[in-house]
C-alpha cells in the first residue's frame, strides 16, 4: 500500500498505458499553432462521410478471413520499419503487443476521417461503434449499457465507485480478485470503503482453482462462515498478461452467481484474441482498452448490465461524455473491431496458439532458460493459453536479457508488468524480502529489481520472427556473466569496425530522427 499515490476516485489510480499516440498529437497540434496561428485547424476542406462509410467501407472492404489476415499484416504500420543493430540494419520485431498493439492503414484512414466530420456524423459514429461493441462482445443494448472512457483502468476505477455506493448497512461487502491481477483490477478494489479484500490463488500454470472459488462463496454466502462478511463481486482477468491463460469464464460465472455474487471481468487481455459472449456466459461488468485490440487512440470500454452503475443522471452524463469526446479514438476502435471480425477471431486464435507453439518448444531447447506457467504445447491447458510468454534466463536480470534483445532489433517488456504479485510469487520473493526491496529502491531509484522477460505475440508477427527470437535468445543464454563480459564491453566488436558503443550511438541517433519526424514542421 505504501507504493500507491493516491488521489481521487473515480480516477483514483495511475491511467494504465498513457494513450502516447493522442499525447504526440496535441505536442504536434501545439507547435503547429504556435507557428502558424490559432486558425491552422479551421475550415479544413473534408468531404462528408457517413459513419456506415467509415467504419465498414475500405480499401480491403473485399477480403475476409485468412486472406483479410494477410492483407491486415501487409497494412500495419510501422511493421516494415528497419532498425540499428549488433548485425547492422534489420526489421524490427514486435514482440511486445500485450503492452500496446500498432494498428492497420484502414484504421488510422478510419481516425483522420472521423475527425474532419461535423457533430452529427460523429455522434452516429459513437452510437454505431455502441452498438457494435454491444453485438460482438454478446450484450444487447436492452440489457448492459456502453460507456466509453480512456482505457480499462478508469472503467475498473468506474465500477468500484459503483460498488461503493451499492454497500448498504445489513452487510460487509467482500471483494474477491486473484492473484493474476493486472494492477488496474487489483489497486480500485483496495479502498472501497467499507469493504475487505481477498485473494484466489493459482496453480503452477495459471488456472484458477475453481472448487476453491466455490468454497470460499458457500463459506461467506451461504453458510455466514464469516459473520456479516458478504463476496459482493468477484473481479478476474479474461486472460492474464504475464501467464498468458484464459480464464473458464462461464464456469466462473455460473459459481459466481450461483452465490448471488456479480462478475467482472478485466478483458484487457482478450478482446483481440477470443469470443466473448456476455449474455450467455454470464457476465455483469467487462472493461478493456482499444490500445490492446489494434486501436491505440485512447479509448477504453466500461460494459455493464443495466442498473448496476449506480450514478445519478446528473453524474453519468459527464462521464459519458468525457470519453465521447474522444470520437477520433471511438471511430478507431469500430474499425479495428470490425476488421477483426471479418479475419476471423477463430483464424487469429489459430494462428497465434501456432506461433506459441513454436515459441514455447525453441524455448525449451536453450539450457539456462525457464518459462513460467505452461511449458509445453502438449499440456492438456495449452487449448487455453494465449499469445504470452514470461521467462528468465540465468545469470541474467530481466531488464538485461531485454536489453541484449534491443541489441538485435527485438522489441519485449520485462520486469513484474503490473502484477507485482503474480511476479513476486513466481520469482519467490517473501513478504521480508519485498520491504527490504521497498526501502534498497527508497535510497538507489535506478536500481533494477528482480522481475520477468516477456514476449506477447500479435497479428503481425510469424515464424521468421520467433526463429530470430529463438537463436538470439540462445546467444544471450550462452553468453559468460562475469562483471564485465568480453563481448558486452562497449569496445568489443560486434561485426567488422562496429563496436558496440558505435551501436548504441546508432541506435540513439535513430530515436533522435525519429522524434525530430514526429515533431517537426516540415
């Protein structure tokens, strides 16, 4: 607790992946204002469009399935894009899609129209892009209600002010997470006043143990175990980011209410991945972020069945409209999900569980490497595994197997990627030993802490770049780890004449092009 700054609900805790594409636009916007006058954006000429325009007609308006796959992975921006490294200029390799994923040339075509529209063409944009994120996650606007907002954490932040204001005097309300936890459905449902916190555990692999979820329901619900104790909501993940499972959702609903307990799912993980079916599986709240499903313009969704938001109308108007402010970012997310449906989920699962596959057994092959969670694509629970991968190699910290990966042109996260508990328990770090790491990061703040490497797989990725990911992972695993190894030395030579210093400085100068593009006038 004493690691969270606090504030305000419902904004209550840190934003979650800060929309970087919308903050690059307003710098942008600013200069250009600066330089040319309040009146640079002013009568752009823009022929009018109709939100069914933008959302389902494109240039790929005529390809579906796996044919609509490849043309997707053909537009995505950024993805031919060569980089510095130890072995000269290479593409780089996105590795990293369960952070924030790219997007295609029909999406972003889909934001710059949107924002030349007038008011009553943007506003049929939100409601159709309502009522598509309503027919594909199974919620029939009879039924939940759609509020759009800037990414799943404030959505979570949302239904713990909710919850608050639904704990009546006959009871004391008990909020069940797991361990899996990303800290935007963890952190909210700390302080709900009035109410206590507990945990379900998981096993090696990332399952939740369901008959224990059921025990501890009976126990608070059914038998009063607990005195006035009530499990009022039970908050999982659809998918964790750093175990890469996917939860039994209908199975957990069905426990869930069965107990007369509502359920939250934190979907972040699998809204690009897998089926949702909120209706027929049960599910009273889901929240994601478009920045995860090939939409990063800041906007994130709140969907909840109907009467459970308890906000006056007074109250949910502003915050409606706060996040439709952001139509540019709504349109992005109608056409990312749009394209996403006309692929194939199915395909897109298929072909992801494919490349996990490959991933996980030339992992297997590297001596010195553990993978954490499901290990081997013959597990019986790998049907349920998802384009995710955390591991460690020994020897190595996390931020400097990362570090040698960024070398070659491999972007990855590393660290305890917001679960701090999931990762803290997988590396065994005691309760002792986390106090003693609060008050070493208190006096060294550049200190790196123990955490975990993590590769997260998306459409644009495909066999040529888990091979590479393969075989330099297996030179970093072989690498000596005295203090200062010969070949990690700044003047060993990585290929003739080229040193590794002369890589760093290549590679800071192509961070320093790139933000002059981005930033410049011209």
């Amino acid at each position: 607790r004493d690691w969270v700054v606090w504030a305000n609900a419902p904004d209550r805790f840190e934003a979650g992946t800060p929309a970087i594409i919308n903050i690059i636009a307003f710098a942008k916007a600013l200069r250009l204002i600066r330089q040319y006058g309040s009146g640079v954006f002013r009568d752009i000429a823009a022929g009018e469009l109709t939100a069914t325009g933008i959302l389902y007609h494109d240039e790929l308006e005529g390809y579906s399935g796996p044919e609509l796959l490849g043309k997707l992975r053909e537009s995505m921006i950024g993805l031919d894009v060569m980089v510095p490294t130890e072995e000269g200029a290479r593409r780089y390799i996105n590795l990293d899609n369960g952070a924030s994923t790219p997007t295609f040339k029909p999406v972003w075509n889909a934001v710059c129209q949107a924002g030349r529209q007038p008011v009553k063409v943007q506003q049929d944009i939100i409601r159709e892009v309502r009522s598509l994120c309503a027919g594909i996650l199974g919620a029939p606007a009879a039924d939940y209600d759609v509020v759009f907002n800037s990414n799943t954490t404030e959505a979570i932040n949302l239904a713990a002010e909710s919850l608050h204001r639904q704990c009546g005097q006959d009871d004391e309300p008990v909020i069940l997470i797991t361990i899996l936890e990303h800290n935007s459905n963890d952190l909210p449902w700390r302080t709900v006043p009035g109410s206590s916190l507990i945990r379900l555990q998981a096993d090696a692999e990332g399952f939740l143990d369901l008959k224990e979820l059921e025990t501890l329901l009976c126990a608070y619900n059914r038998v009063g175990q607990y005195g006035k104790k009530r499990i009022r909501l039970v908050a999982v993940s659809g998918a964790s980011n750093v175990l890469g499972v996917f939860n039994d959702l209908p199975e957990i609903s069905r426990i869930v209410h069965q107990y007369e307990a509502c359920l939250l799912v934190d979907a972040a993980q699998m809204v690009a991945h897998r089926r949702i079916n909120m209706e027929k599986w049960g599910i009273d709240y889901l929240a994601f972020s478009a920045h995860k499903a090939y939409a990063p313009f800041g906007t994130g969704v709140l969907v909840a069945r109907k009467g459970l938001l308890d906000f006056s109308p007074a109250e949910i108007e502003p915050i409606k409209a706060s996040g439709e402010e952001n139509v540019w970012g709504i349109a992005a997310l109608g056409k990312a999900l749009v394209l996403l449906q006309r692929a194939g989920l199915e395909r897109i699962c298929e072909e992801e569980q494919a490349l996990t596959a490959r991933t996980l057994r030339g992992m297997a092959q590297i001596r010195g490497l553990t993978i954490f969670g499901i290990k081997n694509p013959d597990s019986p629970g790998f049907a349920q595994k998802g384009g995710v991968i955390v591991f460690n190699v020994k020897g190595a910290m996390a931020n400097v197997v990362a570090k040698e990966l960024a070398m070659r042109g491999i972007g990855v996260r590393y660290g305890c990627h917001c679960a701090h508990l999931l990762v803290k328990s997988l590396v065994k770090i005691s309760p002792t030993l986390e106090r003693f790491q609060g008050m070493f990061v208190t006096l060294f703040p550049k200190l790196r802490l123990p955490g975990l490497t993590r590769v997260s797989l998306g459409i644009g990725n495909n066999t040529e770049d888990i091979d590479t990911l393969i075989r330099v992972l297996g030179n970093i695993a072989r690498q000596p780890r005295s203090p200062v190894p010969a070949d990690r030395s700044p003047e060993h030579e990585v290929s003739p004449g080229m040193t590794r210093a002369n890589v760093r400085k290549q590679m800071n100068d192509f961070v320093l092009a790139a933000s002059q593009r981005v930033y410049g006038l011209h």
